[in-house]
C-alpha cells in the first residue's frame, strides 16, 4: 500500500529578502539623485546676486560744443565687455550700444542724429575713474536747443549712472 498523499512542500522563497534588498536601494539611490537635481534646480534661485557698480558721471561741454562725459566714481573695477551705453536726445531714445574698444568710436543714432561715441581709457583696460567718454556730433557739434542725457548701462541693461546737458 501507499502512504496517503502528502501536500507538496512548499518551495523555500530566499526571493524575498532579495527583491526587499532591491527596492530598498533603488528607493535609496533615486532619493540621493532627486535630492541633487532639486538642489541644483534651486541653487540659482538662493544664490547671492552679484550687485552691479553704480557710477557718478560728469559731463563737461567742449569748447567745439560737444562734450565729455567723465566717471568721477564707481564702486567696482570690470572690463568694457561688461558695459554699455545709452544717448537720450530731448525724448529720443539711441540703442543700447557696448563700448567701444579704447580710443575707438562708434555711431549712434538718437532721434534724427548721429553722434559719434568714443572710450577713451585711463590705461587701465578697465572702466574706472578717470575714464571718459567723448560725445560728438558725427563730424559736427553737437546740434542746438537739444537737452541729452549720457547713460552708462551694465550687460543686462541696468543703469549705473547718467549725466544730462544741454546744447
């Protein structure tokens, strides 16, 4: 005779630790690296903001009627890559325009006039005091009855300082 019929044993399951072992480290490994990316997503946010120069100009009338604009201060020393300027003429806005090189010109157009902008640098490559900038009509004086205002201007278009006149 046989012996009655036994219900089969059941397998060993070492799965288990196994796959508990694999979640664990996934969910381990996937919080270090949302941890990282949330960071670096939010590191821009709560960075300290580099603060612009502010810049004290003066503006003083050539004897041919153009002027001279000259930085009298500014807080901080950077390079000419990181300026621009800007004329205003009565209500007439010219483009925002990055310097010239040192002893170069450039032309703008304000309104219905071109004037001729030139850098003329201290020597110390760096926009600084002593720094000035002549303004010119382009190959005449500075036109008559015209107010103007000489803006000096960061990269992103902040305003560092401003000088006015009058012709």
């Amino acid at each position: 005779m046989y012996p009655p019929p036994t219900a089969p044993a059941r397998p060993r399951s070492d799965a288990l630790p196994i796959v508990l072992i694999v979640v664990v480290v996934i969910l381990v490994v996937g919080a270090i690296v949302g941890v990282l990316v949330l960071s670096s997503l939010l590191s821009g946010i709560f960075a300290a903001p580099v603060p612009h120069p502010v810049a004290l100009l003066s503006s003083t009338e050539d004897l041919d009627g153009n002027v001279t604009v000259t930085v009298e201060t500014i807080t901080q020393l950077h390079g000419p890559e990181n300026f621009r300027f800007q004329i205003q003429r009565d209500a007439a806005f010219g483009p925002i325009t990055a310097l010239p090189a040192a002893g170069q010109s450039t032309t703008v157009q304000s309104g219905s006039v071109r004037l001729s902008i030139r850098w003329i640098d201290d020597g110390d490559g760096l926009v600084s005091a002593g720094d000035a900038f002549h303004v010119r009509g382009d190959g005449v004086p500075l036109p008559l009855s015209n107010a103007f205002v000489f803006y000096l201007r960061w990269s992103d278009g902040t305003i560092l300082g401003a000088t006015t006149w009058s012709t």
